[in-house]
C-alpha cells in the first residue's frame, strides 16, 4: 500500500506547492476540491470531473448519513465503488451541516442531537458517530467533528465553541484509531480571535494529527476579515502537513488563501453557479441569463478548452438556460470547474517557478478588463 505523506516541492512567499500523497493517487497542492454533497458533483459525470483535472473530491457526511445512510454505502462496496470515483475522497465531519441545515438541534458535550431536515427523523451525531460513519464510508481523508459558530459571534462564545471542539477533535482521535492508508485532519477554530486560533492550534498539536485545516471562516465575516485571520492562522500549524481552509470559496478568495499558505479548498460555487446560469472566467463572472448574449455567436471564453466554450455559443448558453434545459447546468458546471482547475494549475505552476507575485498581478489585472464587450 502506498504510504500517506506530504511532500512540499517548492515556496514562493508563503505560498506553497507540493504532493499529499494517498493509496488512491496524489493530490497536487494547492489544490481546489469540487464538492460531491450527496454522492456526486451535481450535473457532472465522474470521469468528466476527473477530465477537469480535479484530482479529489469532497463527500458529505451529514447528507450522505440520512440518505441512502453509511451502513448502505459501505454494504455496496464504499462511497468509491458506490459513486464511481476511484481517486482520494476527503469526507466532512458533518459538524457545519448540523449547525446549519438541521432542525431543532441541542448541543451537549457528549454531542449534537437534531431533527433531519429531510424528513424529521431524529439523529445524535458525536465525534466517536462521526469517525465511524466516515470508516463506512471510506474515505481517504477524515474530517474531526467539531462545532462552528456563525460569524459575527461574540467572544464567548467563540471561546466556549472552539474548547469544545477541541475535546471532540481529541475524541475523534482516539476514535479514528489506527487505519493506514486514511487521514485525520484536525480543525482549528476560533473565530477572528489571534489569541482563540492560537490555543486552537496548540491543542491540535499536542494531539497530532496528518492534516491541519482552518475552520470557521467564510461564514458571513467577508474577505477582509478572512484574510486577516489568514495573515497568521496557518502559520500556527505544523508547516509539514497539509493545511485546508474549508468552503472557500470564490477565485479571488482562493488566490489571497494560496498566497497566505494554504494549501486544500472547497467550495460548492463553481456547481451551483453553473446550475444559475453563473459562469466564472478569467475576466470575472459572466451572467448568461443576461439579454446581452441572446445574439452573441462568441464563445465564453475564447482561451478556454472545455466543451461549453470549445463547442458551443454565448447564445446558445443563454438559450438554454432561458428554456431550463438540463443541459445548461451541466455545460457551465463544466466550464466553471475547468476555470478552477485551471487557476490552481497556474497557482502550482508560478509558486514553483517563484513567479507567484506576477502570476497574482496579472490574475487580478485580467478581472480588471471585466467581461469582453457586448457586440
């Protein structure tokens, strides 16, 4: 079996580029992995994400406990086999969803019990249920359970919060056990408190884990205050493990995380921008419902190679997601996650030539020109 490991290949500022390696495949960092809430990157095949250049993706625990249920993916070979996806898979822990999605929820230290939003049924999710769901599941890389307050939030209760997750991480821990071939990252918290995130990443720490991930951030703080907590939150961790800041996010934002060091993302936007007939582009974003595109016989982007703009109209595009037809969804998904994983192949590339700064200007300077002229 392949070993597990990081390897930094180069740095360029803070910026950083390296391998996390897995029994399924090596994961090129920086890396942006697409999300697969219930099973799938909706509106995608399998192999045309992987086409993209994605080399993981993200799993849901929460949505994926309640339907079709751990025990029923892991009786159908695992969530690989199941979603036919044979690459790294990194599962969340389910801590954020049951904060924001779930009903009636009661917090304890033993845990979380709440009502599912699907269809009321009553669940407890601690970080020892946690750990065994994501074993059932399979994946590669295992998220610690842990809890996440919606900012802004006063300092109390971001201290309370950030303590408490600290003892689930210990917990999932001892849970987790030893599996080789499969990752545990802890998650740092602690709000846009220096102090918070410090003791945070202290507790991680001393209990060691493979992978360091910076939770609790864009959750309605905006890009200033998340770079600012960027500035020095990923210094607190070990700087020979992975470190991943969660559901980030737009492109802008991810280039500003690279730059600070960070080295895994996700994020549902460039799915669910597609499914609103958003497209993202070197330019900026491009809003295809737009009238301006009805006559337009131009390509998204003309420098693009996926099969939204190397086979199809602007026109086109706009028709279709005029009409509703299914096939809008799957082009522009197609094409946004293209643009991502474009931009992170860009990002690898500069950091390990040092041309970061110049990369990072020119990144921003093509935004600046905005979308191509209307004819």
């Amino acid at each position: 079996m392949t070993e597990t490991g990081f390897e930094l290949k180069a740095q360029d500022g803070k910026a950083r580029t390296g391998l996390l390696r897995t029994p399924r495949g090596d994961i090129r960092t920086p890396a942006f992995m697409p999300v697969g809430t219930a099973a799938t990157v909706k509106g995608m095949l399998p192999e045309s994400v992987r086409e993209t250049g994605a080399d993981i993706l993200l799993g849901n625990t929460y949505h994926l406990m309640l339907r079709p249920g751990a025990e029923r993916i892991a009786r159908l070979g695992g969530l690989h086999q199941f979603m036919n996806w044979q690459r790294p898979i990194l599962t969340d822990s389910g801590g954020f969803q049951v904060m924001s999605l779930a009903d009636l929820r009661k917090l304890t230290e033993e845990g979380v019990t709440f009502r599912s939003h699907v269809d009321g049924s009553k669940h407890h999710l601690t970080p020892e249920h946690s750990m065994e769901i994501q074993r059932l599941l399979g994946s590669d890389i295992v998220m610690a359970f842990d809890e996440c307050p919606a900012l802004p939030a006063d300092r109390a209760r971001i201290e309370e919060s950030m303590r408490l997750s600290m003892r689930w991480a210990l917990r999932s821990r001892e849970a987790f056990g030893d599996r080789p071939g499969h990752m545990l990252f802890g998650i740092q918290q602690g709000g846009l408190e220096r102090d918070l995130r410090e003791e945070s990443a202290r507790a991680l720490r001393d209990i060691g884990f493979e992978g360091y991930a910076v939770g609790g951030l864009a959750v309605g703080e905006g890009q200033e205050a998340m770079f600012s907590c960027l500035d020095y939150a990923p210094d607190m961790l070990p700087e020979d493990k992975p470190r991943y800041l969660m559901g980030v996010g737009k492109p802008d934002d991810i280039v500003g995380a690279v730059k600070r060091g960070i080295d895994l993302m996700d994020c549902v936007l460039p799915s669910r921008s597609g499914r609103t007939g958003q497209a993202w582009t070197r330019r900026g974003q491009v809003n295809i419902k737009n009238a301006r595109h009805a006559d337009d016989p131009r390509p998204l982007d003309e420098d693009c190679g996926c099969p939204a703009c190397r086979s199809y109209s602007r026109a086109y595009l706009h028709h279709v997601f005029r009409s509703g037809e299914m096939i809008s969804g799957m082009l522009l998904t197609w094409h946004n996650l293209h643009y991502y994983q474009e931009l992170m192949a860009g990002l690898r590339t500069a950091i390990f030539e040092g041309t970061f700064e110049s990369f990072e200007a020119a990144f921003h300077e093509a935004r600046a020109e905005r979308d191509i002229p209307r004819l």
